[in-house]
C-alpha cells in the first residue's frame, strides 16, 4: 500500500481530535514541504506562511481525505494549489516560476480547494478506478525495482513525465529504436496482467506510454514512481547499488521530480538544521490549526 502504517494511525488519530497527533504530522512534513516551497520562492518567511496555510489545508479537507491516498501526496498537492494561487497574484514580470507548477496537473476534484463538500456518486466512482490504477502501476514500478529492471522504468518515466518519442528515448540510452518499442510493448501486457480485474476504463494501448494521456497525468500527479523517503536516506548514505543509484539521479534530476528533489534536500539539511527554528515552525503551524482539529464531529 502507498500509505505508511504511520501515516494511517496518524491520520485516525488527528480526525479523533488528537493534538499530539496532529504535532507529530506537522513535525513529519513541514521540512519537506518547506524546502518544495523554497524552490518556488526565494524568501524563508514566504515558504514557511505556505507551508502553515497548507496544514490549515489539510485540516479543513480531512473529512474528504481517502485513506487509500499516500499522506505526502495530498500534502504535496494542497501545497502547489497554495504555490499556484500565491505565485498567480504576483505581478506579471514575476511569475516565471507558475509555469513549473504546471496548474493542469493539480488534482483539483479531490483537493476541492479544501471545500468539503459531498461527493457525487460519479465521482467516487472516478475516485476508485483512479485509485485501482495508481495502485496497479505502483505495484509495477515496485515489481521492477525489486527485479532490478530499472530500465524499464526509466523508459517509462522519459515517455510519461518527460514526454519524449521513441527516437529520443533510444538515442538518450543508447539502445535501438526496435528495443525500445519492445520494451513498450512487454510494460502495457504487464500493465495489462496487473490491472485486469481493476475498473479501469484504460485501454492500455501505445497511446497510453504518453505524457497527455490518463496514465502519464496520474503518473505525474500521484508521483507513481517516487521514492520511498527511506530509500532516498539510503541513497544520501551511498549504501544502494549502482543501478538504484543511476535510477534515482534520473528520477530527481533529468526527470526532475520536484518532490524528490524536496524529500532530498530536506534530508541533506537535517543534521545541520536549526532545531530551534524546526521546532518554532513546527509551533507556529499547529498554534494556527489546532482550533479546527478540536471542531472535528467525532
Ligand atoms: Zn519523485
């Protein structure tokens, strides 16, 4: 499952009300988010106000929250609609950075601007296949990482998130053009095999190894390929082989993966961080939000 067991019983633990529960989210995520923020915004101060309206976020659209959803996923996702609307209300001349935010990717139906409103009956349907299909290609990507077929999933990230042809791909990793369409065409029959019993209205034909297709947008916005914190701690320690290696710096770097890039540089500060400054945030944003965990109905 792409939640932590943690992140679960937090979750739980916050919508019964619990402030210690609460504290230990904000304390779990502000690093990350604060150093996302910071590659938007070049003020501390800016990033961290962000990061506190974003919890506030989080709070008020609990009683939407799928538990099925990974934590940091939805956190990520109230914060570019946070970065977005900030960035939107810049003078023109300034907003060079809304581009890399890319509005479109923005899961706005189940973010609903924190509105917490009923879902329709549609809409949860959409809401299941969508999640039977994040839950199917991240099922694949850990089935390749165990199995060290990292370029696979390397061929499938340069099609998805960057967008690229089949020449290009090829070019790029030195393999033929007929090497890289076989390689298309073993993924969509593993895609195929994993997904046949979901709902999904996909029809896992080439189409879909494209990045303005289903796929490629849930690929993007639900970070199907993004590592685990833990193993990007691995990385830093320089404990992983090579081929785990080589996949990460594609993954954070060339595909640039703004949210591993965060992840990264939060973890890379931690030890020379400011604990007096973490703590005080981490405060700050709970001194502002705990009044509505207390208002939560049961
Ligand atoms: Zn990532």
């Amino acid at each position: 499952m792409p939640t932590g067991d943690a992140d679960t019983y937090l979750v739980e633990a916050v919508q019964r009300g619990e402030p210690a529960a609460w504290r230990e989210v904000i304390d779990r995520y502000q690093g990350r988010l604060v150093s996302f923020a910071r590659r938007m915004l070049a003020e501390r101060s800016d990033a961290e106000d962000i990061v506190q309206e974003t919890f506030l976020g989080l709070l008020r659209s609990l009683p939407n929250y799928d538990p099925n959803r990974s934590l940091e996923t939805y956190l990520f996702a109230i914060l570019r609609n946070k970065l977005h609307d900030h960035l939107r209300r810049r003078p023109k001349g300034q907003r060079q950075s809304l581009d890399q935010l890319e509005p479109e990717d923005t899961p706005q139906a189940w973010i609903d601007r924190d509105t917490p409103s009923g879902h329709v009956a549609s809409q949860e349907r959409l809401t299941a296949q969508r999640a039977a299909l994040v839950s199917g290609l991240r099922q694949w990507v850990e089935q390749c990482t165990l199995a060290g077929r990292f370029q696979d999933l390397i061929v499938i990230e340069m099609l998805v998130v960057l967008g690229l042809r089949n020449k290009e791909v090829a070019a790029d990793l030195g393999l033929t053009e007929t090497a890289v369409a076989g390689i298309k065409f073993r993924v969509l029959e593993q895609w195929r095999a994993l997904l046949q019993s979901a709902p999904s209205a996909t029809e896992w034909g080439e189409a879909e190894l494209a990045r303005d297709s289903t796929v490629g947008r849930i690929w993007r916005e639900e970070g199907v390929s993004c590592l685990k914190r833990s193993t990007l701690g691995r990385y830093l320690l320089g404990v992983l082989d090579e081929d785990w290696n080589a996949y990460i710096e594609f993954h954070a770097e060339q595909a640039d993966c703004d949210r591993c890039h965060a992840n990264l540089a939060d973890l890379r500060s931690e030890e020379q961080r400011d604990a007096a400054a973490h703590e005080q945030l981490r405060e700050r944003c709970f001194a502002s939000s705990v009044g509505f965990l207390s208002q939560r109905p049961g």
